[in-house]
C-alpha cells in the first residue's frame, strides 16, 4: 500500500532537488520520489525573496518541515522561526551546528539528521489518524485535449475515488473522472497525494489556486475568529487595526487584524474558502516576516 508523505523545504534548492525529482512550478516548485510503496512531494518556495507566503504554504500544507543548514544565515533563521510556529516533525540536516539558533525551547519536535539518512527519516513518519471528511487544496487547473479540465492539488484529508461528486469552493459540483499520481492512473488518492484530477462540471478558468474540492462545500468568507500565536523572537505588538498577510494552504490575502483576550478577528481584504480547524500563518514587513500562526474558530461570509 502506497504512503504518501508532503514535505516543506524552505531553504537549499539543492537539498529539494537531492531529495526528489523537479517537477511542475506555481509559486512553489515541486519535486518528486518514489522510495519502495512511500511517494514523497517536496514543495519549495520558489522565490521567497519576493514571495515570502510560499514558505507559509510550503510548511502549512506539508506534514514535515526539512531545513537545511549548509547556509547558516537570514533565510535559515526565518526558516526556523516559521517552523517554531506549528506543531510539526521538524527535519534538521547536520551541515552546520545550529544548537545556539534552535536553543531555548524554540523548536519542540526536531531531530538532526544526515542526509544519507534522510528519506527514510521521511518515509519512516506517520501523522496518525486522518479524517474521513474529503478535501483537495487546488493548486492549478487548466484544459487537457481529450481530456478535459484537469486540477492539480493536495489531498489534506479523507480519500478522493474515481465518480466522486465533490463540491467547489463556489457551490458548483464537479465529478471525478479519473486520478492521476506522479503520472501513473489510480482509482483512488488518500491523504497526502498530490494528485491530478480529470473533473466534469467545472471549465478550468472557474477554478484558481486556494479553491477547494470537497465533499461538504467549503464557502469563501470574509470575516473570521481565531486563536493567535506570536513568535517571542518576533516582539510584533500587534495594535487595534494592524494590517498583515494571512496564509492559508494554497491561499493568501491581507487582513485587519482585531485583537480580544480569548483570540483574535480578522477581515479578510479577499474572501477565501477557509473553515474553523484551518490553520493559518501572519506575516509582517519586517524580519522574521512570518511572525504568528493560529487556526480559525468560526468564519463568515
């Protein structure tokens, strides 16, 4: 039985290419492996310079972080901020001794690693029980000859089967044809594939990055309740009214930002399919850009 694995790399192109194969390029360039019955897609930020939220997408979407120490400077430090930010495995590389940068308590769950080591320390993790609800996080649609609409995304959770009628992010319905995963047809695609899905119902131009596919239609909204976790090594006092980018999977957009004692609420500038359990990134001008993290408690039109 095949075990899919999604990983963030945030920095070191290289160490991205080491581990899979370089594939399609949107925003995030992913890369592609097949060890044993494990399939690992790796997603890197193709340029964070200018585009900072793909590392927030990279590492919400992905269900370990790998971060590469041969460059010991600003990215790598942004890099582990934003990793300190949300409770998952955490992949260090030994290239350089990083203990003084990752001291004080700010990684939880990390482990170093070399890299001959490294995919089975990917293959080996398991993110336990996963639920049944379908979700697909669209990262591209476009047209097929003879085939039709196509729609390129990440399973986040349940199993997607050939005819499933799935609900998009507009209230239109779309039914699965068929799935594709790393180019080989398959009649279903449990959570973590990245899977290519021939779908009826939609035109390609109807679909965007940040929609989703379910089976119980997950609305676009504007206003939203959250919880709020601040980075200590950020000290971003946020005031009444701040305004900030929100990262969510695949979408993004700024909000202003409300902040009460039990959390925080936010009103999104572009409305996004999000639901409560949804978890989310801030980030800020100033260096480390992603400074906060949280998941969404209720959400509104």
């Amino acid at each position: 039985m095949t075990t899919n694995h999604i990983v963030s790399v945030p920095v070191n192109e290289e160490l991205a290419a080491l581990i899979g194969k370089k594939g399609s390029v949107n925003g995030l360039t992913f890369f592609n492996r097949k060890v044993g019955d494990d399939v690992i897609v790796v997603l890197y930020p193709t340029n964070a310079a200018e585009k900072p939220y793909a590392i927030a997408e990279s590492m919400l979407v992905a269900g370990q972080i790998v971060i590469s120490t041969a460059q010991v400077g600003k990215e790598l430090g942004e890099a582990l901020v934003a990793a300190s930010l949300l409770d998952k495995k955490v992949l260090i590389t030994d290239d350089n001794d990083v203990s003084k940068l990752i001291g004080n308590g700010l990684l939880k769950d990390y482990e170093v690693v070399g890299k001959d080591v490294l995919l089975e320390k990917i293959a080996g993790f398991s993110e336990g029980k996963q639920s049944e609800v379908v979700r697909v996080d669209v990262d591209k649609a476009f047209p097929v000859s003879g085939i039709g609409t196509v729609v390129l995304g990440v399973v986040m959770s349940g199993t997607v089967k050939v005819h499933d009628t799935l609900h998009h992010s507009s209230g239109k319905e779309i039914t699965v044809r068929s799935i594709q995963s790393q180019d080989v047809d398959v009649k279903e695609a449990p959570p973590g594939t990245r899977a290519g899905l021939a779908v009826k119902g939609m035109d390609h131009g109807e679909i965007e990055k940040g929609d989703v596919l379910a089976s119980k239609r997950i609305e676009k909204v504007r206003r939203i309740t959250t919880t709020l976790r601040l980075s200590q090594v950020a000290n971003e006092k946020i005031s009444e009214g701040s305004t900030y980018l929100l990262v969510s999977n695949f979408s993004h957009t700024n909000v202003k930002v409300s902040v009460k004692p039990e959390g925080a609420e936010m009103l999104l500038e572009k409305p996004l399919s999000l639901m409560p359990g949804d978890a989310f990134m801030l980030l800020r001008n100033g260096s480390p850009r992603i400074f906060a993290s949280g998941a969404i408690k209720s959400a509104q039109p």
